[in-house]
C-alpha cells in the first residue's frame, strides 16, 4: 500500500511540475511576443499557419524588402488558386535567407520557392543585428534557429536570438497600444499571407540602367549560401525560381552601378546551371512597369508597381510550373 501511494503522490508531483513548466512556457511565449519590436515586417510566422483558408504552401515568396513590397502573396494565392506566402523581411541578406528557408522548408512541402537576389551584392552574413533579429525572433527555437545562431553570431551574442525577450526586455516601458494591436494581428498577417504595399510615387525615369552583358564578381559568402539554397531546394525537391524585382538608383554610393552587374553576373550563373532566372529590370516591355510611376522611393515599389510585377509574375508561374 505505502509503494501505491508513494507512486501516487509522485506523479501528482510530476502533474504539477508539467503544469507549471507549461504555463511557465506560455506565460514566456507571451512576453516575448508582447516586448519584442514590431517596427519590421512579422512575415516569418506565417511558415506556421498553412490551411487557413483553404490553400496550404504551394508557393514561398522569399528575399529582402524588395521581394516584401514587390509581390503581393494573396493576391497570388487567389489568381493561381495556389497557396503563396511572402516570407521576405526587411534588409535580409542571403544567408538569413538560407536559414529562414530551411525552417519553411522543414514544416511545409511547396513546389516551387521564388527567391529575389538583390541583397546578393552585400556579402557578408547578416546585414546588421537588428536586421538579423528581424528575420530570426518568428522563427521557433529549434534545429535551423540554433544552426542560424551558431553560425551567424558571435559566441557573447547568441542568447538574445536564441530567446529574444533577452534583448527586448527593457521595452516595458515604451509597451503602447501599437503593441498591444500588434500582438493581437496575427489574423490579419495571415490573411494578407504576408508582404505589404507602399504609398507614394518616386520618380525613378532618371536611373541609368547597365547593359545587360555588364557583371561584378559575386563575392564568396553570398555565392556559398545561394548554392546552399540551391541545394537545400535539391534536397527538397523544390523547384527554384530565381527573380530579380525591379529597383532604381542605390542609396549607397558604395554600391550605385554595382547592384545590377551583380544580378547579371547571378543571372550568367543560374543560366550555366539551367536554374530559371527572372532579370526583370529589363523586362519593363513584358511587365508594363513604368519607371516614372511605379515607385515608391529609389529601390521599392509601389502598390501600382506591385500590381504589376505581381501578375506578370503569376502568369509566368502558370505558364511554367502549375
């Protein structure tokens, strides 16, 4: 008898401990959620709600901001009767990318990943820690996140992306209503399947645009981790589109002209390895984009110009995949 209710009492114990572990775990999930900072785009969680309205993920949307206002994910989805979602995030460079896309990749079975390579110029690992923090704080803790981590951040920095509460938790007092309304969107992120649309209009006629035939080197981390995306789409049996969204004149003196001769160069590579390739800079004939009105600064489109390269774009992948 004393053996029964030894076992008894210890697993009214262990209930208790999985309780509090439990509410512990939710209770965390919440904070983090609530004080992390909501000034970037929330895209990377809509990897996790596939279905909701009928369509799983047919079709990722991937890159940097380019890709997050150039293409619109739900207007995509009803066109193609496909499910699309836009994971890009602002200022993502390519190996953010490669890790964002393996934790898409592990939880989701698409067809077809459409990747936007103007980033592909800036080579080095993360844009920024704050860029870096965008495109890692939606992704679970988990394999890809931990092999993210350990490979783009320093040993001394690596607990805050692990768990992000650790860099936001002296935002209690600036918490506002922003918050609070930010905290509670999750319907509407996954109901617009992700990207935005910008206002305005920057007239973008002036932009000199190189010669086609004109290329920069693609500098070695940027092509490690594009061929790592090769190869993980390999492995995934994915097809992979490559796409350049049109842009204008670069902000950074340092890059101005280059940007483009780096999209030809990739555009060089992925026609020797047979990987379909997108420059649509010069492709204005084909998408109907107008230089003069169809941006909303210098590099991003506007809701005009993502109207257009949105159904061009879904009428290619038509005609060549579905």
């Amino acid at each position: 008898m004393d053996r029964i209710d030894k076992a008894r009492a210890f697993l009214k114990k262990l209930i208790c401990v999985l309780i509090f572990a439990l509410v512990f775990v939710l209770l965390f999930c919440c904070v983090t959620e609530l004080v992390r900072d909501k000034r970037y785009a929330d895209s990377a969680g809509l990897m996790y709600q596939p279905g909701y309205d009928g369509y799983g993920v047919d079709i990722v949307l991937a890159g940097s901001s380019h890709m997050l206002d150039g293409v619109n994910a739900q207007a995509m989805t009803m066109e193609l009767r496909k499910g699309v979602i836009n994971i890009a995030q602002n200022s993502q460079i390519i190996p953010e990318t490669y890790y964002a896309l393996m934790e898409t990749l592990r939880v989701n079975s698409p067809s077809l990943v459409v990747l936007d390579i103007y980033k592909l110029l800036q080579d080095q690992k993360i844009s920024s820690r704050e860029s870096l923090h965008f495109t890692l704080d939606g992704i679970r803790l988990g394999i890809p996140k931990i092999r993210a981590v350990y490979d783009l951040v320093e040993p001394g920095e690596r607990a805050e992306y692990m768990f992000p509460v650790i860099a936001y938790h002296t935002r209690w007092k600036e918490l506002g209503r922003t918050d609070l309304e930010a905290a509670m969107d999750t319907f509407d992120k996954f109901r617009t399947r992700g990207g935005q649309l910008l206002e305005g209009n920057y007239d973008n006629s002036n932009y000199q645009l190189p010669a086609r035939d004109e290329v920069a080197q693609i500098g070695p981390v940027s092509m490690d981790y594009l061929q790592r995306i090769v190869s993980l789409c390999e492995e995934k049996g994915v097809d992979l589109l490559l796409v350049a969204i049109p842009f204008g004149d670069d902000y950074d003196d340092e890059y101005k002209g280059k940007r483009q001769q780096t999209v030809n160069a990739a555009e060089k590579w992925a026609n020797e390895k047979g990987i379909p390739f997108l420059n649509m800079p010069y492709m204005n004939d084909l998408t109907g984009l107008d230089m003069k009105t169809d941006f909303a600064d210098r590099a991003h489109l506007n809701e005009s110009g993502n109207r257009k390269i949105t159904d061009f774009l879904a009428n290619y992948i038509k005609e060549n995949y579905f």
